[in-house]
C-alpha cells in the first residue's frame, strides 16, 4: 500500500510526523519506547492475561506487551485506522506472533465489539486527545476490564503550551515576521482550532475526574512538566537540525505540513521571508520547548 492509499493516521504514523527523516524517527523511536516502557509498567501485566491496546497505531505498546503476557498470553489490537490495523497484522505475522493477537477496527468510545469483564489490562498512549467523547471512552474502558484489571495511559496535555504567546511559532520566536506567521497561525485554526479541539479541551484533572466518574475507586496520576531550550535537550547532540524535515513533518494527523500551510496562505515573497527569518533558528536549535505530559494508572475493583 502506497503512502497515497493510506489513511491520513496511517500516513502521518508511518511517514508525515518525521517527515521522512530516518534519523528523526530512531530519535522519536527512542523517546517513544520510554513513554512505552512507562506505561506498560504501570499496567503491571502478567504471564497469561489479555491486553487492549487501544488507538494502538503502529503498535508500539501491543508489540512490547507480548513478552510480559507470555506465551499463552493475547494482544488485542485495536484503532481506527485499517490500515494500522493492516500494519500490525503483517508486523505480527512476520514475528510469528499472529497466534496470539487480534485486531479490531473500533473507536476509543465505542469497545461494543469487545465484551464486558474479558480484558486484564488497557493501555493508551496519545489516543484520548483525538476523543470528544472522552467520558464515554473511559466508561467503555471500565466496562471492558475484569474486576482487578488495570488501565494505564500516557497523554499530553496540549492546554500547558497552546496557544502560544502571538509573537512564538513552535516555540520560535518570530516577532520580526509576526503580520506573515499569523496568515500561517489563520490556516491552522481553520484546521484545528484552539478553542473547540479535543486535544485542547483537558488536563491532568479532568483525566482524574473522568476515571472517577466511570467507576474507578483507585486512581493514580504523574504529571511531567518541562520547559526546556532546544540546545539543552537531552538529545541535542542526537539529531542535527535539518530545514526540509521542518518543512516537511506535521504535528499531528490533522493538520498539514509546515510546506503545505506555507504553500496554502503565503506569496513567494512571504514564503522566502518567513523561510530567511526561521530557518537559521530552526537550524541552531533556538526554541523553547515547553511540555506537560501525564501517566494515569487506574484499577477497577
């Protein structure tokens, strides 16, 4: 399957969020396993029992759960995205674990083709930010999990950086171009706007409060908050910046690529300037990245 033939979170999974940049991913790929590690910690599996990964993606928590359940244990894999689904099931097949996996095609909210009391353990990561109807999908969590189980999920909360201050694009500061980045920030809203998006509408309390509200008595929360320059990040001398991976990486399935917006809301004489203005930044890492990110671990009793 061509990346033209994928779905648009296949797409972005496989391709659009590192914009092609191999390097890039092994960096991502790094981080990512230890958001994986966390949170396959917190669900505190065991030989022979079953998990849901839900929104599972590319499956990175599902594949890394295989090894704790055991032989005889069962991965079930579920997304909204085929063609994910598609992904891991040839994935699966390859590592000659297609025995012990299931996939399913359902959304966050709605587990109906799961039934009640037959999961061990739930696992998301970055899942209920795509969600409206986030109370509906931590009901369908509770209800799908045996007395005992567990739910464990990594989200980030988007409220702690966005909306950036007016003159600050992806952490950069671009006061000098601010009339040109603010036709850029236009289209964007038309897209995902600040106000209205799932991702912008929670933060840690609300997780707590929906795990409560669908039933569960024993809630844990971590929040990780960093505000950090681009220069000091821990992996810094891992990835050299590079202009076109900027250009080409979207931060999210919903939203265009740097490129595709430029293209989309700017003359050639704007493009090149917001280009002269940012790409000296982007290269010398001159951002500040500011990150709030939560762990909840919950059991249903």
């Amino acid at each position: 399957m061509t990346q033209s033939t994928q779905d648009r979170w296949a797409q972005w999974l496989l391709q659009r969020r590192h914009g092609g940049d191999v390097e890039k991913l092994r960096v991502m790929l790094q981080s990512l396993s230890q958001i994986r590690d966390k949170v396959l910690q917190n669900a505190r599996l065991a030989q022979n029992e079953t998990l849901l990964d839900v929104g599972c993606g590319d499956g990175l928590i599902a594949f890394g759960a295989l090894p704790q359940v055991g032989e005889h244990g069962h991965i079930v894999f579920s997304d909204i995205s085929q063609d994910l689904l598609g992904h891991c099931e040839s994935l699966a097949q390859q590592m000659g674990v297609l025995d012990r996996c299931q996939f399913v095609c359902t959304p966050a909210d709605d587990l109906s083709m799961i039934e009640t009391n037959l999961i061990d353990a739930v696992t998301t990561r970055s899942v209920l930010i795509y969600v409206r109807a986030k109370q509906q999908a931590f009901q369908e969590f509770y209800r799908v999990l045996k007395p005992g189980g567990r739910l464990s999920i990594f989200e980030p909360i988007n409220r702690f950086a966005y909306p950036e201050p007016p003159h600050i694009f992806s952490g950069y500061d671009v006061t000098p171009i601010m009339t040109t980045t603010h036709k850029l920030l236009a289209v964007y809203e038309r897209y995902q706007s600040c106000e209205t998006d799932p991702m912008m509408d929670f933060d840690e309390r609300d997780l707590i409060a929906l795990a409560e509200k669908a039933g569960f008595a024993e809630v844990h929360l971590e929040l990780q908050v960093e505000i950090i320059p681009g220069k000091f990040e821990r992996d810094a001398d891992a990835q050299k910046p590079n202009w076109e991976t900027f250009l080409r990486s979207s931060p999210n399935p919903l939203v265009p690529t740097a490129e595709e917006i430029m293209n989309e809301a700017l003359t050639d004489y704007e493009a090149r300037q917001f280009t002269t203005h940012l790409r000296p930044l982007v290269e010398a890492k001159q951002y500040v990245r500011r990150s709030a990110l939560t762990y909840l671990w919950a059991v249903k009793h």
